[in-house]
C-alpha cells in the first residue's frame, strides 16, 4: 500500500506508523456483543498512518456550534474479509474523536471512506458520525485511470488549507468525483462540477441503484402477470431517471 501513500505526500513530520491494538475497539462499553465478534473475526490489523495537526502541518483547527476539526487522522484497517465493511467503518470511525480518512486493505486492493463527523449533542465525549462516502474496492494490480485520477487529486498539495475542516471536504469531494467518474464512465473534472453536486448527483443513483436491485429481486418471485408488468413500468422509469441523472455528469 506504499504506492497509494506515496501518492498522498504528506510531510514525513506527520507519520505515525503505530499499531492501534483491537482491545481499544472493544473496550468501548457501547459495542454490541455483534460488533466485538466484527472486530475480533474480520480485522486483521488496525494502523494509525498519518496525523495531521497544526503541530505538524501549516492549517488551521475549525471549531463551530455543531463540528470539532481540530486535526484528521489516517488509519488503515487490514481486513480478514469484506463482508462487514460498512459496520467496520462505522465501528472505527465512532470511536476516534477526530475526522478519519479510512484505508480498508484486503490483499492488493484498498477502499477509502470518510463520514460527516458532528458533535454528540447528548454526550459531549461521544461524536457522530454520518453520510459516510465510500470508493468501492479499488485495485492496484491492473491499469485504472480512475485511480490514478483520484491518488493524483489526494495529493496533500491540491487540497485546501483553509482549515482542516475544508481540507476534510475537499478529501470527500475528491471521493465523490471519482465515484460519479466511474459511474459515467469517463474522468469528471473538479472544475466542472460542484462538490455539493457531485455528492447529490451520486448519492440519488446509488439509491436508484438499490431500489432497481430490489425490483429485480422482486421481478423473479412474481408470478402474477399483472404484477411483473407493474414493476417492469416502474423499472423502466427507476432506469430513466438514472439516465438522466448521467446527463448531468
């Protein structure tokens, strides 16, 4: 995984490059018994790559009513398996009390992930952690432009120092993009497409996406004539609006 944080150039006075043993994931009294299985069964290994800090790197903490950016972490998760991501990415996301760019690794592939990090207004020592955006699997052992596109987008230089906040957005923008790019099927340039649209416009297909897998499911059990006509209809127009959607892009 070299290769992908090499890409990132950070500044050496940022490297971390310590192991975060499982027990602090599991000491966390408000983890289900599910959760600890999770944990133990399908991590591998948890890193703590890269702390950016003022300490460490020319930007500024961001302080507001609902937000605390005060630094941003990298960690790197190996993983066992994939079949519990999400829930992983929630699990480790919550329990560190800073925004988290996430590198899942499995083998020769790698995912990234980052969440709307907000104070717990019931529990101040608790944060929140939303609207995660995640790349899908990405591979290092084939070409891909769409790769290569968004490492080169990561680079600490192209990102904003207005504060780590922005910096924080602008990492999830880049996310985003290379999500919408890979759906078009051509590259998206960042100066053609807000962020916030960029995340609207992917966020509605990807939940178009479900909706259509679900009718298909449904579309195989139906055994009423009537009933498989109904969903064909409402799949037609589900495929249209995603169709128009693209347009955007």
């Amino acid at each position: 995984m070299n290769r992908f944080y090499e890409k990132l150039n950070i500044p050496k006075n940022c490297i971390v490059d310590n192991t975060v043993f499982k027990k602090a994931f599991l000491e966390n009294a408000d983890l289900l018994s599910f959760d600890k299985k999770i944990i133990n069964e399908h991590i591998k290994k948890v890193t703590w790559k890269y702390c950016l800090k003022p300490d460490t790197i020319n930007i500024q903490p961001y302080r507001s009513d609902e937000r605390d950016y005060l630094e941003i972490e990298i960690m790197e998760v190996q993983l066992n398996d994939d079949s519990k991501i999400k829930r992983i990415a929630e699990i480790i996301m919550r329990a560190i009390p800073y925004p988290i760019l996430l590198v899942l690794v499995k083998e020769s592939q790698i995912q990234l992930v980052t969440g709307d990090m907000r104070k717990n207004l019931s529990d101040s020592s608790k944060v929140t952690v939303e609207d995660f955006s995640f790349t899908g699997w990405i591979d290092f052992d084939s070409e891909d432009i769409f790769r290569d596109n968004l490492f080169a987008e990561l680079n600490i230089s192209k990102l904003s120092y207005i504060n780590f906040y922005e910096m924080y957005k602008d990492i999830t923008a880049k996310i985003n993009f290379y999500n919408v790019s890979k759906i078009k099927g051509s590259v998206i340039k960042t100066d053609n497409m807000s962020k916030v649209d960029a995340q609207e416009i992917y966020t509605k297909i990807n939940s178009i996406e479900d909706k259509i897998t679900q009718l298909q499911n449904k579309v195989k059990k139906a055994i009423d004539i009537a009933e498989r006509v109904e969903i064909s209809v409402e799949l037609n127009k589900l495929r249209n609006e995603k169709e128009n959607l693209l347009k955007l892009l």
